[in-house]
C-alpha cells in the first residue's frame, strides 16, 4: 500500500491509503521525489472538470524502483522525470506537429490508479509502455528532484516561444510573473529581446527584474504609458498572456503594434469569453496564437535547460510540502500573494517542511 492524494469530487482532495499500482511488460514504477503543483490540474480540482477518483499531479521526477520485463533503457535506481503525454507521431496532427491534438497525446500515460491522471501526488506512479518509450528522461548526478520537476512546464513554456518567435531587439510584453511567466521572461531574454513584465504581486516583480525585465503593476497607467514610450509610440512586437485575469486580452490589444502577434496560454477555460474589435485584428493585421501543453520534440532540449541550470528555476519555490500536507499546497497555489510561488510537494516525506 502507499499514500495518495485522492481527488474525490466537489473540489476535495483527501490523502488515503491505496494500492501501490502494478505494472506489465514495458512499464515502470517510479517512487515520486518531487512533483510540482500545476494551475491546469488546480482547475480540474476546483471546478470538478473530470470525474473522480483520480490523483493529479504530472510534473513528476523520482526514481526507478522496477522495471517490467523488455524494458531496456531503464532499471531499478535509474533517476527520472516523467512525462505524461506522448503523440503517436503518425496521425494528422502529428505530421503538422500539432501533437497536443493528436488522440494517443490526449491519453495520460501515468497513474497511481484509478482513471490516469498524473498521479505524481502519490508515493508511487505506474508508468505505461508508451510513456516509458519516448517520455521518460534521466536525470544527470547533481541535480536535485526539486529542479527536475520542471522540466514538463519548461517545455510548455518553450513550445509556446518556438511558436512566437521573437527577434533580438524585439519588445515583448507578458503579462502575469507567476512561475509560468517568469519561465517565459527568462526564455524570452535568453533570445535577446527586451522583456516588460506585469504583476499585481510586488515580489513577483522583483524577480522579473532580476531575470532580466523591465516590471510593472498593471494596475497602473504607466504601464501602457512606457510600453508606448518604449517602442517610439508604436506598442509591443509580441505579448505573452501568462494568465487569465479579466480584460488582459484586450489590454494586449491596447499595447501592441500593429502586426504584433498576441499569444494565450492560460485562456484554458472553455467558459471564458473574450470580445474583442474585428479590426484590430483584421486591418490591425495582427496574430492571436494559442499553445497548450508540451511539444514532445522539445523534451530533450527542456530537459537540457533545466539540467544545465541555465535558468534559475529552484528560486521560484515558494513552498515544499510533504504530501500530508496537500492541502495546504494546493491553497498556497491557488490564492497568489507574496509569500506564494511554485508549490512543490514531497510524497516520501512524513513532516512538515517549509
């Protein structure tokens, strides 16, 4: 048996006793380290968007503690991160590497049990034959499972800049400094473009800054004022919508240029609307962009990002928290302040850790 945070509908989440899963020929089970807590499984909680039982959690690193039989690349002690979603390669989709619409894609190829979910907020995942083919990576000696665990965000975060494409020199504006966005400033620097960042959350902007941008609250009117001023009057080259407040689509609108293209990343909610002027897009002759979730032609180099340290990324843990503590996390995650950042939990941990 092993511990797992059970998702058991209406929004509760309750750690229980379970069976540790079993796995076939060409799986493994790996002991969870470290996995971090993610918006888009946040919202399945809050808003009951799948039926339960089921255990979240997807941004997973662990260890290898089996092997089923003809699995060679892999064996017991092997340190990893897993992904939870990998394309067929084959169908429509996939030749037009739209991978995250192919229908093996949308299959989670990780559980604790119950229907797969991730399952990484539990001591132990089964992972299945495909996963284990081509979404596994190890992890190089020396980094920690807190840093590993980024990978899977990582790549979301670069799927979505590949798309973008900004230029050195460009004016790229994101809005929102949670994990996600400050992720997108640092990949975003690394291009040589210049970065104006919002968040309500001073700290949040405090880190913007060290990682390279120049940040703002966007409550305030400078904002728009320097972005403007910035750009010789014209409006940014490119905006990156890093959450979903109300009236931040219009305001990307506001203050880009024309030609600009405008990306949305957290617009994940199918009952959010957005209204907008046909002719700022149309004789505006600007580009809306949607990207979600990873690129599986990207794992290797996200996981190379985040093994070399090129990007900070242990600096935006707020908070560990054993997994008796999930609870707790998941509020941490879902009311942002000061205080609160990434949110990772410990599934092996029996205390409290701060």
């Amino acid at each position: 048996m092993m511990r797992a945070a059970v998702y058991l509908g209406r929004a509760r989440v309750e750690v229980q006793s379970i069976a540790t899963p079993e796995i076939g020929p060409g799986e493994l089970l790996v002991r969870v380290e470290s996995c971090g807590v993610c918006h888009t499984d946040l919202k399945k909680i809050e808003y009951d968007l799948l039926s339960p039982p089921r255990v979240y959690g997807h941004e997973t690193a662990g260890v290898v503690v089996a092997a089923g039989e003809n699995v060679a690349k892999y064996k017991p002690g092997d340190r990893v991160i897993v992904f939870h979603h990998i394309p067929c390669r084959d169908c429509f989709y996939c030749q037009r590497r739209l991978y995250a619409q192919c229908s093996l894609y949308k299959r989670v190829g990780v559980t604790a049990g119950f229907e797969p979910a991730g399952g990484g907020f539990s001591q132990y995942v089964r992972v299945m034959n495909w996963i284990v083919d081509g979404g596994v990576e190890l992890i190089p000696k020396g980094v920690s499972f807190d840093q590993a665990c980024w990978v899977e965000p990582v790549n979301t975060c670069l799927k979505a800049v590949h798309m973008l494409s900004p230029e050195p020199g460009d004016v790229v504006a994101v809005l929102g400094q949670g994990s996600i966005g400050l992720i997108f400033t640092m990949l975003v620097k690394r291009l040589g473009a210049s970065v104006m960042a919002t968040d309500a959350i001073e700290r949040r902007r405090e880190l913007a800054e060290r990682f390279g941008a120049s940040a703002y609250d966007p409550r305030e009117q400078s904002f728009e004022t320097e972005v403007r001023a910035r750009t010789a009057g014209r409006g940014a080259d490119a905006v990156i919508l890093a959450t979903n407040a109300r009236g931040l689509v219009e305001q990307a609108l506001r203050i880009s240029r024309p030609g600009a293209k405008i990306l949305l990343f957290a617009q994940t909610s199918a009952s959010e609307r957005i209204e907008l002027s046909g002719a700022e897009i149309c004789v505006g002759e600007r580009v809306l962009l949607g990207s979600y979730s990873a690129d599986a032609d990207l794992q290797r180099e996200s996981a190379r990002l985040v093994f070399s340290d090129e990007l900070p990324l242990e600096q935006l843990i707020s908070h560990r928290v054993p997994l008796a503590d999930i609870d707790r996390g998941i509020d941490l995650a879902r009311k942002p302040s000061a205080e609160s950042l990434k949110v990772v939990v410990h599934p092996q941990e029996q205390s409290v850790c701060q």
